[in-house]
C-alpha cells in the first residue's frame, strides 16, 4: 500500500514510544530538582530546640516570658546569657589519716 511520504504502522509505533520516554525524562528531571530545592529548606530540621528558641527570640517571633516558658520546657537555664549549665568538678576522694591501724 502507498502512503503517501507518510510515516509506515511500525514508525508510528517507534514516535509513541519515543515520545513516552522523553515525558517520562522531563518527569524525572521535574521531580529530582523538586526534591534538591525541598532539601535546602530544611537546616532548621538539624538546629536542636533551643537553638530555634534562641532564634525566635533574636527575630521578635516571641516575647522574653514566652521564652523562658519555653525555655524551662526545654529543660535549659532561663537566662539567655547565662548559657548552658556549668559542670561541677568531682569532689576529691577523702585523705586518708596516718596513725588509724
């Protein structure tokens, strides 16, 4: 049969095809970069609570008796300056007396 300078059933089928992969292609591309630009909105995900704390207080989301509410919630000191709990020193073990035996 002749058709015309027009395209045979099997060179359809091969466009169909081509073109199904390319969409799929561009979908994937769409999709990656979506998820590459979600992923640098994410660094507060890594900041522990009070250091979000801290921010929200600098920024003026929250109010200073908000945040020592919240802070106390946290479980850390309530003065923003006074930084994280100091550690004490080990006491030292009891000198032994000389003359006890």
């Amino acid at each position: 049969m002749d058709w015309h300078n027009h395209m045979s059933s099997g060179a359809w089928v091969l466009s169909i095809l081509g073109m199904t992969i390319m969409l799929a292609l561009v979908a994937v591309t769409v999709v990656w970069i979506a998820r590459e630009v979600g992923d640098r909105r994410r660094p507060l995900a890594a900041a522990s609570g009070r250091e979000i704390l801290d921010r929200r207080l600098a920024s003026g989301e929250i109010e200073a008796d908000e945040y020592e509410q919240l802070r106390e919630t946290l479980g850390g000191p309530v003065n923003p300056a006074a930084g994280p709990a100091p550690v004490r020193p080990p006491s030292p073990p009891p000198s032994p007396r000389g003359g006890d035996a």
